[in-house]
C-alpha cells in the first residue's frame, strides 16, 4: 500500500490531462484505534478511474479532524495522487439517525401488534353478543318452551351476556389508551440529524483506466475509552481474578458498522516535541517598567517533518496486546458495531494476580475494618486506571477505583468493609488533663483502640491512628506513648499491625501532651 501525507501535493508534468467527471463516494471505517481522548479511523473504498485525472469526494468523515493527520493512499503504484482538500460543510451524505429511533419504532410497532390482537378480540366478543340476542329472540317467541325452561334460559343468557359486556368495555378501553400511546409514539419518535460533516477531495491521476482501493487515515478530536474491572476472588488467601474492560464512547458521529476495534493508552494530541532549555536570568523587579516578551518566544509552532508510513497491522484472529515505551495498544478480538454518540463495553483480557491480604482500620475516622488485597511489583502488571466493581465469594460488594498514583511497588485492592472485625475507639477520661504550669498550658490526651477478631482463623490487621504535628515553635508535642506502634514523627502517623487469632482482641494505648503558651487558643487542620 501506498501512502502519502496530505501536504504532499505531487504535480507531474505528464501532458495533457482531461479531467473526468467528479465521482463522490461514502466512506466507511474499517478499523478504528480509540485513544484516551481522539480516535484514528481507517477507511477504504473501491473508486473506479478513467484515464487521466479524476476528482472523487469522498462522504461520512468526522466532523472534527485534525486536518494536519489526514493521509491517502491506494493499493495500485501507478496512480498519482494529486491533491488532498478537506471540506467542513453541511451534508445529505453526512446524516446521522439518533440511537433511540429504533428504540421508539420498535415499541410502536410491538403496541400496533397488540393492538391488532385486541381489536380482534372485541371482534369476537361482539359476534358472540350479537349471537346471544338472536337467541335470546327466538326463545322468546318459541311458544313451545316451558315458563321453567325458558326462565332457565334466560338466565343463563343473561349471564354470558353480563360477562361478555364487561369484557367488550374493557377491550374498549384498552383500545382507547393503545391508541393514545401510538399517536404519542409518532409525534416523538427522533428524525436524523445533518451534521458538520468532513469531506475529503482528492484529485487522481492514472494513465490508464484502473479500479483501485483508496485508504483515508485521520485522527478525529472526538471519541475516547475508559478502563473498567471486575475484580473477584472466592476467599482469603485466593488470587484475584481481575477481568479488565474498556468502556468506549464512540463519538466521531460516525456509525461504526463491523469495524476493527484497536483501545491505545497513547494520545495523538500531545506534543511529541521534547522542551527545549531556556536559562533562568535573575534580576530585581522595578515598579513600572514592563517589558515584552523575547521575539523568539512570542509564538510557537509544531512543524511534523513529512514521512511516508507503512503501517504495520497485526493479526486480529486473537486479542492481542502490543506494549511500546510510550503506550499500549490493545487490539480487540471481535469487531464491533457501535452508533454515533453511543457507549460500547469491551472485554480485554482476565489476569490472575497473587496477592496478600490485610484488613486495615483507621477507627479516628472510621470504626470498620476494610478489607484490602496487596499486589507487589505491581509495574509488571497490565493495568491503568479505572473503576472496579468487587465480588468476594460471589456476592457484590461494591465499587473501589484503582488508581496507580503512588511510588511504592504495592499496589492495594479494598475490597470492602468486614463486620467481623470490632474496633473501638475511646478516649482515656483518667489520662485527659489541662494544666497550666508557669507561662505553659499543658494538655494532656490518651486514647484506648480495641481490636476483636470474631473471625475462626487468624487475620493480619494494620491499625492506623495519628498524633498532632506541630507547625509552630512555640507548640510542641510531648510525651508520645504509642505502645509499640510505628509512629512517623513527620506525618503523626502511628501504625500498629497485628496479627489476631481466632476471637482474639487487643488492646492498643496513644498518649501524648500538647504544650503552647499560655492565652492562645490552638487550632487544628
């Protein structure tokens, strides 16, 4: 295949050209790369050319491209491509139909049907009731039958009549609000839409008449995806079992139909330029005076050197994965088709990950225990951000994020609240004082955390408290009784981490003493 960058514009002087009569053809996306933000979509058609110089306007583009991306090639070596213009106007061939019209149709069509079958009831019943009169009729002037009998019969006929009149106002009713709903239907049923459609000219040139495919690549502003988990695991001590997906919101107002679908962690928008250095000059500022900025930093600009590409596709008979220094792409195993302005789920691929579990607690802000998994060397992992949904031993248990915004080599999973951890908090009324001592105000707090494992193994538990840091001279922080537990003098933060039998608890103890001088009032944030 051959490409060619739309700013090559290759003007040969090969005689004289008639120009043949301009063709326009809809194009239609074969595979697609979904970036975080931007969409890059391969299209392809037949044109059929005349000798000579041929205009085709090729349809159905985005209508937001980033007109610098937009590349033409074809599969035949012979044909020159003389120019590339792109259009943004108003189209009949650019006219989108909204998602929910089928939506509307079909709920009309199905209460038309019903409907139908109704009537066809209230047909019967009528038949029936007009039956009974003629009967009812008849045995009125048979002088024949008994008063008994005849009473009898009327009887009888009175009662089916009864049935049959309720059931015709009924059918009668339900016709009245079927109708009713089908008039509503109509007037609301969505139309199609004319959108700011792309269009790309192209002028060929081929000595000799020459069916062709022609490819159109370009990256549309519009269009990104998002990644999604399943994250399950039977029991503690189980791996988790994490299925990732792709939510993707197809928005180039495109119809995708049975296209290629390629997920890429990368984005086109970006500048692919490194930052140049500038030196940093010092100088004492001057009220008054204002200067310019340099000439040179006035205005910048990205110039994309002019490189004709071949585009190495991989096979797409499985889901594959490609990773690159500067992003993964994820080509997905079956082709979609997904409508303009509609959201699409993808599977990617299911991992099994090894990872070691803890319950963690932080009973100042919350007396649940939580659940957490931890997976270390985590980098190793095929994983981005996103939304999980929890399931622990087939039960749902919530919703976590999983965000990678941190620089250990553990990566932590919580997987929701456990009840069968007691913790409780509570302040030592022995330990709290205020005392003022010279020109000081001491004050004095302690605090006792029970931990109780109801649970019939042992667990291993992190419990996690804190001690005011001071940010004045003038306050300090004393005598810090932690009881075993790591404290961070730079944070506060005191860690305890235990490991409690079955129907264990523990009692940990966090003492210490504020100092400030006196007549202030302290403060904390």
């Amino acid at each position: 295949m051959y490409r060619f960058p739309i700013l090559i514009l290759l003007c040969l002087a090969l005689g004289a050209n008639s120009l043949n009569a301009q063709q326009t053809i809809k194009m239609n996306p074969k595979h697609v790369t979904v970036f975080f933000r931007g969409t890059e979509m391969d299209n392809t058609a037949k044109v059929t050319l005349q000798a000579g110089e041929t205009q085709v306007l090729f349809t159905n583009m985005a209508d937001y491209i980033n007109r610098e991306s937009i590349t033409v090639g074809t599969d035949n070596s012979n044909v020159i491509i003389q120019s590339v213009t792109f259009l943004d106007m108003y189209s009949d061939t650019n006219i989108i139909i909204n998602p929910l019209t089928k939506i509307y149709k079909d709920s009309l069509a199905l209460i038309i049907s019903k409907r139908q079958l109704t009537d066809n009831k209230l047909s019967v019943i009528k038949e029936q009731i007009a039956i009974i009169k003629a009967n009812e009729k008849v045995s009125g002037n048979n002088a024949d039958l008994s008063i008994a009998v005849l009473e009898k019969m009327l009887e009888v006929v009175n009662t089916r009549m009864g049935i049959l009149l309720n059931e015709k106002s009924a059918l009668e009713n339900q016709l009245k609000q079927m109708d009713t709903q089908v008039e509503r239907l109509k007037n609301e049923v969505p139309g199609t839409e004319k959108l700011p459609g792309g269009e790309v000219l192209v002028k060929f040139y081929t000595p000799q008449a020459a069916t062709i495919t022609a490819y159109i690549n370009y990256i549309a502003t519009d269009g990104s995806w998002e990644s999604a988990y399943d994250l399950r695991t039977a029991k503690i001590g189980d791996p988790i079992i994490l299925a990732h997906k792709a939510i993707i919101f197809q928005g180039t107002r495109v119809n995708w139909e049975n296209v290629s679908i390629s997920l890429s962690t990368g984005n086109p928008n970006e500048n692919a330029t490194a930052p140049e250095f500038s030196s940093n000059y010092l100088s004492f500022y001057q009220p008054g005076i204002y200067s310019a900025a340099p000439a040179a930093f006035a205005k910048s600009s990205i110039k994309m050197d002019n490189v004709i590409e071949d585009r190495i596709q991989p096979t797409r008979n499985q889901a594959t994965t490609f990773v690159s220094p500067v992003a993964t792409t994820y080509d997905i195993e079956t082709p979609y088709s997904i409508p303009a302005g509609q959201k699409q789920q993808v599977d990617i691929n299911t991992q099994k990950l090894p990872v070691t579990y803890r319950f963690y607690v932080y009973p100042k802000a919350d007396n649940n225990a939580y659940l957490q998994a931890q997976l270390t060397d985590w980098g190793n992992v095929d994983i981005t951000p996103g939304s999980a949904n929890i399931y622990f031993g087939g039960t749902y248990v919530g919703q976590t994020y999983i965000s990678l915004h941190t620089v250990t080599d553990t990566l932590t999973f919580s997987l929701g609240r456990d009840k069968k951890i007691v913790v409780k908090r509570v302040q030592d009324t022995k330990m709290r004082s205020t005392k003022t001592i010279g020109s000081n105000v001491k004050e004095q707090y302690g605090y006792t955390i029970t931990v109780r494992n109801t649970h019939a193994q042992p667990v291993d538990i992190v419990v996690a408290d804190q001690v005011p840091v001071s940010t004045d001279k003038d306050i300090s922080v004393e005598d810090i009784e932690t009881s075993g537990g790591n404290y961070n003098e730079t944070t506060g933060e005191v860690n305890w981490h235990l490991t409690l039998n079955a129907n264990e608890a523990k009692d940990l103890k966090l003492g210490y003493t504020i100092k400030y001088p006196k007549g202030k009032t302290l403060t904390s944030h």
